[in-house]
C-alpha cells in the first residue's frame, strides 16, 4: 500500500494574505509543515501542489518535491485530485498547510483506518473530536458528525446533530477536524460526480461523498491542530517554539 501526503498550499488568503510564506522560527510556514510532514516518516512521498510560482520556488528551491495546480477549484479535494492523477498511490492523505506543528498520532489513526480495512470498504478516513460546551455544539462554524456503532459517519452538519430533543438523554457530540485520508480511486471520483443539493445547502464537500453512498470511517482524538489563520495566531506559534525548541 503506497501512502503520500498532499499539503494544499493557496498564497492568497482573505484573513491573512501570504501566511503560508510567513517567517516561523527561521522557515516560512509552508516548508516548516513540508518538513514535519516528511519527518514523521509515516509517507512513501510528500508533496506540495501549489497554484502561487512563489511558494512553488520556495519548496523546490529547498529540495522539497511540489506540484503546480493548474485548474481553478471549488473544493479542497478537487485540487488534490489535480495533482494526485499522474502520481502512484494508493492512498493520500490531506495535511493542512498552515498547521506546521503536525501531530503525527493523529495522522497515524487515519492512515490505521485503511491498514485495518482489509474489505476495502473505506472511501475515507476522518477525525472528531468529543465537545461539550454549548456554544461550541452551537457554532455553525465548528461542524458536527454523527457515526454508527462502527464509526461510519451518518452525517456532518453546521447545525446540531443529534437535535437534543430529550436533554435528559446522554448524548456526546462530535467536532469534525478537517484531516482526510481518501482512497486515491475515490479521490479521483469525486471530480467526475456533480454537486447535490445536501453539500451545496450546507458548504460541506464531505456531504458529496456521503450522497453518493461513499464510505466514510471516522477516528476519535482529542488533539485538535493548531492551525496558522491570523497574525496573532503566528505570534502564538512564534512563541510555542520558543517554549519547546523541539518543535524546531
């Protein structure tokens, strides 16, 4: 089974314009996540696709391997499956480019999911993590998953899923953390298949998937990324190197 991992690297940013090209602790941002993805040794081949000739010289000229995106996309997996479609692979796995402190557990669940599935029953693999303050539960913005009893999805929402009906019943709720392991044969068919109207209501591409009867199998964790989408959140990162040099 042949893994690689895909870092999705866009210059332009609407919050935070070139953040991925930012100074972090002496690397910009996007090499210092290129190199901690290949440093956890979990990947036959990392790369980055890139649509900016800037960040595309910047991991090229640092001996990183980098694909250009050529085509415009509506959806993160649309421009993976660009770049993935002359490479060999099995399986790829989408790391987040503005989260430079990569947490290798929580890659290893994901790719765990498809050495564990010897069927090839699993389109996907995905993170959640347990909430359980209300306003969280609540936000639009922190998206929900339910799952069966074997931790297949059922459905992801920006609303409240389960709806607390009986507030008696103990339920847990689940925060979806954007980690993706696909399938490159399900990758690849996403792009064939238009959008319905499930994912076009809610912005949710993983809601595609799931119309179309692909197979997505959830892990738990409690480790959520710290993600890099403000000045301030670089000051902070800034200063987290500064307190574990090992992150270095």
């Amino acid at each position: 089974m042949k893994i690689i991992a895909v870092i999705p690297a866009r210059y332009a940013s609407t919050r935070f314009p070139a953040k991925l090209m930012q100074d972090l602790g002496g690397k910009t941002i996007i090499r210092r996540t290129y190199d901690a993805a290949v440093a956890t040794q979990l990947f036959d081949d990392v790369f980055v696709v890139t649509d900016s000739e800037i960040i595309f010289d910047e991991i090229r000229t640092h001996g990183g391997k980098v694909v250009r995106s050529i085509k415009d996309h509506e959806s993160g997996s649309d421009r993976i499956a660009e770049a993935v479609a002359d490479i060999e692979a099995d399986i790829v796995v989408n790391v987040q480019g503005d989260e430079p402190f990569i947490n290798k557990e929580n890659l290893e669940k994901v790719i765990a999911i498809f050495k564990d599935d010897e069927a090839n029953q699993v389109d996907l693999a995905s993170l959640m993590t347990p909430i359980n303050d209300w306003e969280n539960i609540e936000n639009p913005n922190h998206v929900k998953v339910i799952v069966d009893q074997n931790q297949m999805a059922l459905y992801f929402s920006r609303s409240v899923i389960p709806y607390p009906r009986d507030r008696e019943v103990a339920v847990q709720y689940y925060q979806h953390i954007g980690i993706y392991a696909f399938r490159k044969a399900a990758l690849l068919e996403f792009t064939t298949l238009p959008m319905k109207s499930l994912e076009a209501s809610e912005k949710l591409e993983q809601l595609r998937y799931l119309e179309y009867g692909k197979k997505i199998k959830m892990a738990e964790t409690n480790h959520v990324g710290i993600g890099i989408d403000t000045v301030e959140d670089l000051e902070k990162a800034k200063k987290l190197l500064e307190q574990f040099p090992e992150l270095r």
